[in-house]
C-alpha cells in the first residue's frame, strides 16, 4: 500500500475483510493514491474513507457498491439513500452492473425463457 497509486480491490466481503480499508490502512497510503473497490460494500470502512478524502491524506475513491446501498427495504419504499461520501469531490459511485454485458443479458433472458416453458411443460 506504501507505493501504490492505484489499488483495486476484488475479494468477498466476510468477517476477515469487513473494514480491510480503514483509518490505519489508509494513512499506510501514498496522500495522491487511488482505492477502487469493486467488490463489497463495507470492505472499504465508509466513514475512515470519509475522513480521509475531506482531509486530503488519499487521492480519491471510486466504487461500485456501498455499504449500506439496500437500506431499508432494499431501495423500493420510501427509503433514502445517503452518504457523506456523496460530498467529496474525489469519490466516484456507479451502479454495480458488471455482468450486465449485453452477452450476460441475452444469456439470462434465455435462461429465464427456457424456465418459462419447462414450468409450463413447453419445449
């Protein structure tokens, strides 16, 4: 972490890696450095991001999960969804769509197709 610029996480969010990125390993960090997390929310510790950002001792942030993105009932109800990360002009967020190639959406439109008429007794 010392001499990385970038560094991207991709592993499962358990009990050993809930909070792998917090205050102490931040200020490990290189003050220009870069963490893209594109694995799980709450493997990256929101709110030692948070602080580090406003204070300028990481480069940035940019990630495609949050921990807390299915607040409530899972965003269907009247639950708002926010983050103080969502003031920080070095953070980036975008929806977790990685397998939502257009290969991935084909492939699961005719999966659901094939169940469609196995339950119906079609073939």
């Amino acid at each position: 972490l010392k001499v990385s610029d970038f560094v991207s996480i991709h592993v499962p969010l358990t009990p050993d890696t809930k909070d792998l990125f917090n205050a102490k390993s931040i200020a490990g960090m290189k003050n220009d450095a870069v963490v893209l997390n594109m694995s799980r929310g709450g493997i990256v510790n929101e709110k030692d991001m948070y602080e580090a950002l406003k204070a300028g001792t990481i480069g940035g942030y940019a990630t495609d999960v949050m921990e807390n993105e299915l607040a409530g009932s899972g965003l269907t109800g009247n639950d708002s969804f926010v983050s103080p990360l969502f003031e920080c002009d070095n953070f980036i967020v975008s929806p977790h769509i990685g397998a939502q190639s257009v290969d991935a959406s084909r492939d699961i439109g005719i999966l659901i197709i094939s169940k469609v008429k196995e339950a119906l007794g079609l073939k």
